[in-house]
C-alpha cells in the first residue's frame, strides 16, 4: 500500500534539499541529482519499505543504490564521451561511498549532546591534542579524555540505530 500524498510530500521537503546536496557531491550534474532525488521519493512511495533505522540514511541508501544503477546502465550502453573523459567504476563507487559516510556521520554527531560534540570536533576534525582541546574548551584535560571516551561510545551507538554498519 503506497503512503499518503502528504507524507511523500512531507519526504520530499525535509529530505530533498539534503538528498540532492549529496547527488551532487558526486556527479556535479544538477539535473540528474533531481532525478535520483525524484527516483528515491518514487521508490520510497512505491515501496512503502518498513524503515527500522533512520529515515535519512534509508533515503540516502537508496539514493545511492540509484546512482550506481545508473552507473551500470551506462556501462552498458555505447560511450558518449569525449577523448580524457574516462573515470574508473571504482574510484567513482569510492567517492559514492566516501561521501555518504561523511553525511551519515555529520547526522550522527548532531544527536550528541554539545559537550560531546565539541571534544569529539577538536580532537577529530580539528586535529587538536587533548591538551589543546582542554585549553580551548575550558575544561580540565581528564574531562576531555573521558568525554571523548563516552562521546565516541554514543556516536557508535547511534550509527548503529541509523544502520550503518561496520
């Protein structure tokens, strides 16, 4: 049984700016990251897929799994292409699979709590010691250690409840 107009509609607000966001990380084309947004939402609607995990990573799996589709498809069809216009199938699954990594994660880390966040971002992304994170957060450096401790506990946590597997 196909979901309700409004719910798909509703899909379509709060998810398609994200999804396209991500289509377009990978192919820099912007009227084919509208059709796999569309393709996704299609899907979704058709499907009626029971979604155990979040709502967004099941939509960016399925974008995803569209993209590579694609991809196939075109494998298999003549080449239209201009001479210095080739790209390996693995390098382009690796920048797929990068980048969706990269959203589920940036997802993941706004569940934590701000105290978590933050020493997980200066010590991780920001490349701080726990020395400099404690300096640039306030706080001692044991405290920092032990957030980060339960912070990346938490973060493990929640990717699994969003399904992303190891």
């Amino acid at each position: 049984m196909p979901l309700d107009e409004d719910v798909v509609k509703s899909i379509y607000r709060d998810h398609g700016p994200a999804l396209r966001r991500f289509v377009l990380g990978v192919s820099r084309d912007p009227q084919l990251a509208e059709d796999v947004v569309q393709e996704t939402v299609l899907r979704v609607w058709q499907q009626t897929p029971e979604i155990t995990g979040s709502l967004r990573s099941y939509l960016y799996r399925t974008a995803r799994n569209i993209m590579i589709d694609n991809y196939r498809r075109a494998q298999r069809r003549p080449a239209e292409m201009l001479e210095g216009d080739v790209t390996e199938p693995a390098a382009v699954m690796e920048k797929v699979d990068e980048l969706l990594n990269r959203v589920l994660v940036e997802e993941a880390l706004v569940r934590l709590s701000k105290e978590h966040r933050d020493v997980l971002v200066a010590l991780h992304y920001r490349r701080f010691t726990v020395n400099e994170a404690a300096v640039q957060l306030n706080i001692p450096s044991g405290t920092v250690k032990s957030r980060a401790y339960y912070a990346v506990r938490a973060l493990r946590t929640i990717l699994d409840e969003m399904g992303v597997e190891r």
